[in-house]
C-alpha cells in the first residue's frame, strides 16, 4: 500500500506525514511538495519525496505515480487560481489512476455557500466525484488553532472583535483532530465514498469565542457586531483589496482579498456553517479537542503574540 500527502510541507501535511509515520512503514510513505527539499528530515527517514505543484501540471504524473491512496490537501490561494490548482490536481488523479482520494474540504462545503472559500470546496468536491475515483470528504470546520494564534492575540490588543458574524455559530474543530481523521480515514477501511463533518464538540457564535477570548487572555475584550459594509470599511483603512486582480499575489498585510473575509462572516451570521457532529469521535474514538482546551494549550503563545504585535507598534 503506496498513501501519498500533497503539500506536505505545510502545517497540515507535515503533521499528516508525522503521523502517518508513526503507523505506515517509511517505504509506504509518498510526501509532495513544491518544495522538497524542505522535507528532507522525512527522506533521511527512508520517505520518498517527489516534487509536484498544482500550478505545473506536467510535474503531477511523476508526483502521482503509483499511488494507491492520496491525500489531496487543498491549496491556500483563493478565487480562480485555487480552481485551475485544484482542476489540475484532479485531472492528473485521473490520469495516474489513483486508487482514492481523500480531500480536506470545508465545513458547510457547496456551490451555493456564500463564503467563497465554501463555494470553492463544493466546486472542488464536484469535480472530484465526477472523476468516478473513490473519495472521502473531509469538511474541516474552522480551526481552532487559527483563532488562539491570530484572532484572540489581535482581539486582547485592540480590546475589540468587531465582526458582521451576528449571532451565528460555528463548530470550531483543533486542527490536530482533523489531522487525526484524514489519518484514521487513509489506513483504515470502509471510508469510500463518504462525507465527514469535522466539528469540535459545540457550537459558539463570535461574541461567545470574543468571552473566552477574555477569559483566558486576561485582558477586555469588546465584541462590536457590524455590517458587512464597515467591515469591508475596516479592511479598505489596512489597505486590504477588495477583490484579486488575476492571479495574486495579493498586495498588502493579509494574505486574502476582503470580500473572501467578508462573505466568510457573511456565511457564518447566515447559518451556513452551524453544523454539529460526531464524526470526530466516530473516526478517532475520542471526543473532539475544545476551543477552552486549544486556548489553554496556546496561552503562552498568545501572550508572546500579543507583546509582539505590541512591541511592533
Ligand atoms: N479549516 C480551516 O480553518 C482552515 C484554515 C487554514 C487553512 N485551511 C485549508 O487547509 C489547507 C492546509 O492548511 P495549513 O494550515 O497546512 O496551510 P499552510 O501551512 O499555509 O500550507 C499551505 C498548503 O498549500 C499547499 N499549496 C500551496 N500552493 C500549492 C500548489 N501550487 N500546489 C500544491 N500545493 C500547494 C502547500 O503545499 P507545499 O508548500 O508543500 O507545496 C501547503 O500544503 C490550506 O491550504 C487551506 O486550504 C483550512
């Protein structure tokens, strides 16, 4: 049995990879990257490395040769630069008969989701299940991980999270658990075909994450709901674009165009992305990591954010 990691090198894949090792023999193990050499802890290990990138779709039939399970972990642009990266990835699956692809979608995933990114993993999930190649799709809920690194030390800064989010309410999932399940879902069996939505263990609206945010950072917090209007304001005074002007990269302190950040919250107040489930725990037999259990294992990382961001100022 050949599993292979697409985009091995970033925080998802490496872990993925980690994990993998600790039940795959290395000769089992297929890592690609853009950059392979940055993986080259995992080739001392007996892992074979391959380039591939979903932009050089000539790079793909050697990436994927020979493979009989894949994790195929979506790329970080947005809009239709991550569709061609996604439609060649996919179009080279085809080619190289890969025996089943299990793929890190998104919480809510659907063509018709208002968040962009939503839309562009449903259109993902299209695609792949018009290839007819055995899939499982792994709908991550939002990490957790993203809100005690970047959102909570921001928030304890400025004192305020102002958002267009409203009430609505959201599963937030540890990366880590997700990392778990496409582990679980890629050396187990039974999983072909299947839809997985990957929450933590409740549902919490921003103004609730904004309380614990509080709570576990030591310091106020205002929660200032919005409208999508003076949030696209507050993005237009970082210098943040709107939209991407073809392929990127984009300019500016965020790496996202506003309106991707922006339908997001849009999706999120709307109900799009209150979903709930067990799937975690069905696929690793443990209940899922909370948002107060990722906050007390990043504490000390958010206050080293927080005094960094206020040393920069
Ligand atoms: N659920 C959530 O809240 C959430 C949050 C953040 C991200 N995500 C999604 O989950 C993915 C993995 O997250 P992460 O935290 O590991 O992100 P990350 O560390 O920023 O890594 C970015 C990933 O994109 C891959 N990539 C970028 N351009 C590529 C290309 N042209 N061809 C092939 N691969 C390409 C990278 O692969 P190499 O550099 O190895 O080539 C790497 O795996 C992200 O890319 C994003 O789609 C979800």
């Amino acid at each position: 049995m050949k599993i292979l990691v697409t985009g091995a090198s970033g925080q998802f894949g490496r872990r993925a990879a980690e994990r993998l090792l600790e039940i795959l023999e290395p000769g089992e193990l297929v890592l690609v990257s853009r950059r392979p050499e940055s993986l080259a802890d995992f080739a001392r290990r007996g892992v074979e490395v391959r380039a591939g990138d979903f932009d050089q779709p000539h790079s793909l039939d050697s990436a994927f040769a020979g493979i009989d399970r894949l994790l195929l972990i979506s790329t970080d642009s947005v809009g239709a630069k991550r569709r061609r990266q996604h439609g060649n990835a996919i179009a080279a699956l085809k080619r190289t008969g890969v025996g089943h692809v299990v793929y890190t979608s998104f919480i809510g995933a659907s063509v018709d989701n208002p968040a962009i990114s939503a839309s562009e993993h449903g259109a993902t999930e299209a695609l792949l299940r018009a290839t007819g190649i055995p899939c499982t799709f792994l709908r991550d809920s939002q990490y957790s991980e993203a809100i005690a690194q970047f959102v909570a030390p921001d928030a304890l800064l400025t004192g305020r999270w102002m958002t267009a989010t409203g009430e609505g309410q959201i599963g937030l999932v540890s990366r880590e658990d997700c990392v778990a399940c496409a582990v679980a879902v890629l050396t187990g069996s039974g999983h072909e075909n299947k839809v997985y939505n990957l929450t933590g263990p409740e549902l919490l609206s921003y103004r609730q994450c904004a309380q614990l945010t509080a709570e576990y950072g030591g310091g106020p917090v205002e929660y200032i709901p919005c409208s999508e209007e003076q949030k696209y304001a507050f993005f237009d005074a970082l210098g943040v674009p709107r939209k991407i002007e073809g392929d990127g990269p984009i300019a500016g302190p965020i790496p996202w165009p506003s309106e991707e950040m922006v339908s997001f919250e849009r999706a999120l107040r709307e109900g799009y992305f209150a979903v709930l489930s067990d799937d975690v725990k069905t696929l690793i037999g443990r209940p899922p990591i909370s948002l107060r259990q990722i906050f007390e294992q990043y504490s000390a990382t958010i206050q080293a954010a927080v005094a960094a961001q206020s040393a920069a100022r």
